[in-house]
C-alpha cells in the first residue's frame, strides 16, 4: 500500500471568481487532499494588470485615471471576496495547511511563476476561467500552464449541468 | 476530514513506452491512488494506426505488406510489453482493481474515446510522450485530450534530470 499520509505536498490552487475554478478546488480537495496528509494547499489569486482594462475600450481612448482607479478597487475587492470563499471552502480539511497568496499580473505569468518559485509538488486549475476578457484576449490560461509549468498540472472541467455532456 | 476511502474512482491512465510516461504511471500511484480506496485504474495503450507507418516513407512509395505485417507485429510487442512494466508498478496496490485495455488507433482519438465511453473520473497522462513519430505528425496528444476530454486531466511531467532544472 503506499502511504500519503508521511508525504508533505505543496499543492497549489489557481483561483478566480469562475464556477470551475470554484469546482476545481472542491474536486481537488475531494479527490487529491487526503484527511490523514500533510499537504500544504496554497491559493493563489492574480489580479489582472491594468494593461488588460485598458484594453478594453475599443474607441482608442485610454480609461481615465479615476476609472482606472475604480477599478483597481474592484479588482482587490474580488480577490478578498474569491479568496475568502477558498478558504471557507478548505475548512473541513482540519489537516492540511492553508495558505494564500495575491499577485499582480497576468495570470499565466503569476501561476507559472509561482510554481516555479514555491517548488510545489502539484498545480490545479479549472480548464477555463481566468475572466471571460482575459482569456478572450490571452488564449486559455490553463493550457499555457499546463505546457510551461515543470510540475504535474491536473485541468479540472466543470462538468455540464444542462445534459448535454455526452 | 474528506473520506476517500468510500468513494469509487475510475483513472484511467494512457500509458505508452516512454519514460514520460511511466513517471505519469507511478506519480500517479503514488499521490492519486491512496491505500484504502476503492479505486479502478484502467491503464490505456493504443496501437498507432498504419497509416501513421505509411507516411514515415518520405519516397511515395508506400511500404511493402511485408513491411507493414512485421511493423504491426513489432507494435503489439510493444503493447504487451508495456502493459506489463505498467502492471507491475501496479502490484504495490493490492486495495485496487487494475484493469488494461489495448486499443487500435491514433493516440488522441483512442484516449478522448475511452475517457468517454468509461465514465472515468480523472485522466492521467504523460506531458509528452506517445510515441516520437506521432507526435512529430500529429501535435502534443496531451494537449489535445486536455481539451477535448470532459473529465479532469492531470499531465505528469517527468522531471528533468541534468540539472537544468529551475
């Protein structure tokens, strides 16, 4: 039998405000973050530079500085917002170490970056997400990862609740 | 605490001769597969179809029968051999229910198809890997099963072992 318990995982979670993302991690603590382990799961939220607003508007106008400003706000608001679900989320593993961490940038840079860094043993993300402008402008975030990340990634889809899935 | 041990998982492994693959294999039974569960893991090996071969002759000419018939003998070997290296990384699990399947057909189709047609509940593949022809041909298979299969898909990279690793 082979004993996860005595290993000590450094598993890190991309969140955001999407319902896969929310899934992803519900399925990863299901299904990967076993009671007895002593996994580390770091949350990591980015929140999107101000080049991605800006692009935004389609008149060739940049935003003003206070709607800029407005929306820094609203951006830091969500990252509390998403990240306090995650950790609400995560309560019932009484084990396992929570830890969370917020970026500037983009998501794929600050996700890859942080698995580099942190030398974790696992990456988990939801397959889409990201924000709808974002992957809209970059092209799916997970699959960016999942080519340029050294560790294993696990791509959590949301299955289809309108009974469509075949 | 979240009980795994009740729950009923299938994984499906798509295994092949690489190496990539192999550490795909055993990562896996080592952080997804835990003592106690009532776990099925249905490893997966395809068979390259011939026309896969036929393109290899870069002069127009299309092999020989001959050719083909000792290529097609030459990759059921193969299969066999496979399965059982991956059966025996597997002996350690005496808790769970081992099962393989050999499949004809290009690599993507085969693993999509059966992730499908199985229920599974997590694919497990190599980040690369599934045979250097076929994937010269036909694109990164893990990246298109990433996308194309509806379960949860953790790609296990093999890490480098020169130590250019960062």
């Amino acid at each position: 039998m082979v004993d996860v318990a005595a290993k000590e995982r450094k598993i890190l979670v991309a969140v955001d405000e999407s319902e896969e993302s929310s899934y992803a991690l519900s399925w990863c603590i299901e299904n990967i973050i076993t009671g007895n382990s002593n996994d580390t799961l770091i949350l990591l939220y980015s929140i999107p530079p101000r080049a991605v607003y800006s692009t935004l508007d389609g008149t060739g106008y940049l935003f003003s500085s206070d709607i800029l400003a407005t929306m820094e706000r609203y951006s830091s608001e969500v990252a509390q917002c998403v990240m306090e679900k995650a950790k609400r989320a995560c309560e019932a593993l009484n084990g396992v170490k929570v830890e969370t961490i917020v970026e500037h940038g983009d998501a794929r840079d600050v996700i890859c970056q942080a698995a580099g860094k942190l030398h974790v043993d696992m990456l988990v993300m939801g397959s889409h997400g990201y924000g709808v402008i974002k992957r809209a402008f970059l092209g799916s975030v997970s699959n960016h990862c999942a080519q340029n990340v050294k560790c294993p990634v696990l791509i959590v889809k949301k299955p289809k609740t309108d009974g469509r899935s075949k």
